[in-house]
C-alpha cells in the first residue's frame, strides 16, 4: 500500500483479463509483477471442428495438411445473460508444436501439458495409421481442446501473453513465436543435431507406416490361402482320382495360411526396433532444447549484470540513459538523498558480484554441458548406426526366408497336382 504499489496498480487497472500481485524481497526492493488469473474462469475455449487443406509448404510444395478451429467466448457474457458471437480462428497442429515448445522454454519449473499424438499408431491391423484418417483426426481434436484446457487452468501458464494472444489473434505475432524463447547466440552444432532429429523421426515414421500397410495386405493374403485350404479339401471329397492330391494341396495352403500370426510376430520384433530410434529422436530433440535452456540461462545472467552495472553507472553520475522505473519514480517523488543513493550503490556492488559469479558458474555449466552432450551425441551416432544397420538387414533377411516359404508351399502344391 506504499504510493508506489497504488501508482502500478493504476496503471493495470485497463487489463481486465488479469488479476495481479507484486513480488517483493526482504529490502522491500520492487521485483516483478507477476499476473495470477486462470483463464478458463474468464474465457469458454474449445477446438470446435477440423478441416483438411492443400496449400504450399516453407519450400514452396503442394502439400495437405489438417486446420483446427479454435472458439472462444466471454465467460461473463454468458452469465449475464448475453450471448455474445464466437472468436474463432484456424490453427495448424504445427502452431500448437510451437506454442508447447515456447511454453516448455520460457517455464522451465512448469510441468507443461502434452500435446496428444502426431502420428497415427504404427499398427497393422484394425486401426488406421493415415494421418488424415477421420477417427484419428477426431481424436487428434479432442487431444488438441484438452491441451488448450488444461493449459488455461493452469495458475502460470494461463497468464502467459502468447498464449492468450494464441487463442484470439491469428495474426503473424505467433510467427515470431520461434524468436521469442530462442537464444542469442545458438550453437550451430546443437541446431543442426535437433534438425537431424527431426529428420530421423520423420522418416521412421515413414518407413513404419510402409511397414505397416504392408503387413495389414500380408496378413490378408496369408489368410485368403486358408480359403484356398479349404476349397481343395472340399473338393478332393467329391474326386476319386484326384481326392488324395487335392487334399495334400489344401494341407499345405492351411499351414501357410496358419504362418503368418508367427511372421508378423517377427515383424513387430523389427518394428519395435525401428520404434526405439523414433523415441531417440525424440531424446535427442531434448537434449538440444535442454541446452538452449542452460545457454538462455547464462544469456539472461549476463544481460542482468549488464543492467545491474548500468544501473550503477547511472547512480555514480547521476544520469539515466535509459527509461527506467527508477525514472518514472524520481520525477513521482523527487531526487534521493545521498544517503539513499550510497546505500543502493553498496547494494548494486554486491549485487554485481554475486551476478560476475553467476556468471562464471553459467559459463561452467554450459561449458560443462556441451562437452559430456557432445561425448554422448558421437556414442549415441556409432549405436545407432550399428543397430539400424543390423535391424534393417536381419528385416531383408526374414522378408527373403518369408518370400522362400511361399515358394516352397506353391512347389508342394504343384507335386500335389502332379500326383493327381
């Protein structure tokens, strides 16, 4: 309740969406101020209907992609009686990517929501794996409003400017989404491992939706020879020169038919194989964000030791370059005493020495980081190498054993014949 604290809260008070608090440390030394609001108390949000579209991509090619439709509606309005008209606007589950990821970033002591699945489950049978498969965009849409929700319940999540700025304004502010949580100076090392990682999830996931599709036809054909199986041995019942051929025939279509449960078995085995690298891809995206945390981590230090000294600069001379707080203040409640103004010099100098050693402890880490990152990245690239390697050989090897017990059963079925 110090004149200050009126002053701000003043100057809040056009922000109707936000209720806020002011951080104070033990000096009573103005910190922050932080907006606490749930959001969802204010505003009806829901991810009313999907709808496919073809456009160009960044590299200027024909692709189809899935649009979401995001609503939202006052909650006060409906209360009082009003039945306002919807906001809506479209989004790309692409732009939810980014929007979690700068989330993920900018809170690092949050447990951020998950969005639901990308792709479609790697599955041979019963479900589809297409992306554009209706059911699997319909569940993707559930997925998508619950993220939206929980985020908006969330205490410090729901206050987050972009994000309010994501549900009600489809403007090109969140273009520049990627600018606002990415680092000064990236490590290009670093930025190309996490483009590879992208490229390595991407096409697994392709190779696993071949294989997919694939197995569902096999399994298919497998099954359709129990017909044969089956139309033979009815036969045979009904031929006297032929009923014994006829019948060895079918057995052998029965037993191939019956095979292919064991096939696909051994399929899975590989698919699972090929799935581990589809999660490493996602570990090594990780790491890469992890460092762009502890690499904005140290860039914030030295931005604060920058301000805290030019902060000092200013007391010592007693000019103010810049438009501060302690400005506006000044010209509010006039000039300090020198009292005042030593006091809060001792301060700043101590304060600058305890920023001159975060610093050096920021540099350490990251320092520290990208050298044990980088000894396990060139580990992690050699395993890698190696198991994809025997993975997709032993695949080829079991697929040549497959095609060969074809040929055998249609090789027997021929002697059958033969015999007739």
């Amino acid at each position: 309740h110090t004149p200050l604290f009126t002053f701000v809260c003043t100057l809040l008070q056009p922000q109707p969406i936000l209720r806020n608090y002011i951080v104070w440390r033990k000096n009573n030394v103005f910190i922050n101020i932080i907006t606490l609001y749930f959001l969802l108390k204010k505003m009806e949000i829901s991810v009313a209907e999907a709808e496919k579209r073809t456009g160009k991509n960044a590299v200027n090619m024909q692709e189809t992609y899935t649009v979401y439709l995001i609503e939202t509606r006052p909650v006060d309005a409906a209360s009082e009686g009003t039945n306002p008209a919807l906001d809506s606007l479209w989004r790309r589950y692409s732009e939810f990517e980014l929007l979690r990821n700068y989330l993920l970033v900018t809170y690092p002591f949050a447990v951020v929501p998950p969005l639901p699945e990308k792709r479609a489950e790697f599955v041979w049978h019963k479900l589809s794996a297409d992306n554009m498969d209706p059911d699997f965009v319909e569940r993707r849409r559930v997925g998508l409003e619950n993220f939206l929700l929980r985020v908006a319940s969330h205490p410090v999540l729901s206050s987050d400017k972009i994000f309010y700025l994501f549900l009600t304004e489809a403007d090109s502010r969140l273009k520049a989404l990627n600018a606002t949580f990415r680092v000064k100076n990236p490590d290009k090392r670093f930025a190309e491992m996490k483009h590879y990682g992208d490229e390595l999830q991407s096409v697994i996931s392709q190779l696993l939706r071949v294989r997919a599709r694939a197995a569902d036809r096999l399994y298919g054909v497998y099954k359709v020879h129990g017909n044969y199986g089956r139309v033979f041995s009815e036969w045979s019942a009904i031929e006297k020169e032929m009923g014994d051929g006829l019948q060895s025939a079918g057995h052998h279509m029965d037993a191939y038919a019956a095979s292919v449960d064991d096939i696909l078995e051994e399929e899975e085995h590989y698919a699972d194989q090929l799935k581990e690298y589809l999660f490493y891809a996602d570990a090594l995206r990780y790491m890469c964000r992890k460092h762009e945390l502890t690499q904005y981590e140290l860039e914030m230090a030295v931005q604060d030791l920058t301000s805290k000294k030019q902060q000092q600069e200013e007391l010592a001379t007693g000019t103010i370059r810049t438009f501060s707080l302690k400005g506006m203040t000044s010209k509010l409640f006039g000039q300090e005493t020198p009292e005042q103004r030593e006091a809060k010099l001792k301060m700043l100098e101590t304060q600058i020495e305890e920023g001159e050693e975060q610093v050096k402890e920021r540099n350490a880490e990251c320092d520290e980081f990208v050298k044990s990152a980088w000894v396990d990245i060139e580990r992690f690239k050699e395993q890698k190498d190696h198991d994809l390697r025997e993975s997709l050989i032993s695949y080829a090897i079991m697929q040549i054993s497959m095609c060969k017990k074809g040929i055998q059963v249609w090789n027997n079925a021929k002697e059958c014949f033969n015999k007739m």
